[in-house]
C-alpha cells in the first residue's frame, strides 16, 4: 500500500508546473549575454537588450546563484529607498 501511494506521489510531482515562475520580472528574451569568470570563480552573466544592461546572474564558486535586475529599463540596477541594491536568490525551483 505505501509503494502504490509512493508512485502516485511520485506521479502527481512530475505533473506539476512551476507556472512561470522561473521566469525573470524583467524582458530579456532576445538579449546578448555577456558570460566572465572572476579570478576568484564566480562567474557574472549580463543581459544586454538593445545595448542596454536589463539583468545580472551572479553564479559564486561556493552557494546559490543571485540575480539584480533593471525594472524600470534606465540602464541602471534598481535600487531601494536606501540606495541598497536589492539582490534575488532563487530558492526553490521543480
């Protein structure tokens, strides 16, 4: 009886769908992306739409990958009321 529930279980989680919610809050379909890997081994990929800086995925040698975005498309990376420059992690993803 547990391995039957198992399977379904197993079944229903390869059904589901994230709904779009890998997806960036930002347009960067069509972009240029710029890939570098720092001396230390971070690796920094910018996306470019246009010529202008839209997104930044910062990937460190050691823990989770990190994004800042352009919401407002000025070119620079928006910041809080506080002049902090607000950073995304993805947490958790299918």
């Amino acid at each position: 009886m547990k391995i039957l529930l198992l399977a379904a279980l197993l079944a229903l989680a390869g059904c589901a769908s994230t709904g779009g919610a890998g997806a960036p809050p930002v347009d960067v379909s069509g972009a240029d992306i710029a890939k570098r890997t720092l001396d230390n081994g971070d690796t920094v990929e910018e996306y470019r739409v246009s010529g202008q800086l839209r997104m930044v995925k910062v990937t460190p040698s050691q823990g989770p990958a990190y994004y800042m975005y352009d919401r407002n498309g000025d070119g620079r990376m928006d910041n809080d009321k506080d002049g902090v420059s607000p950073v995304y992690w993805k947490l958790y993803s299918w």
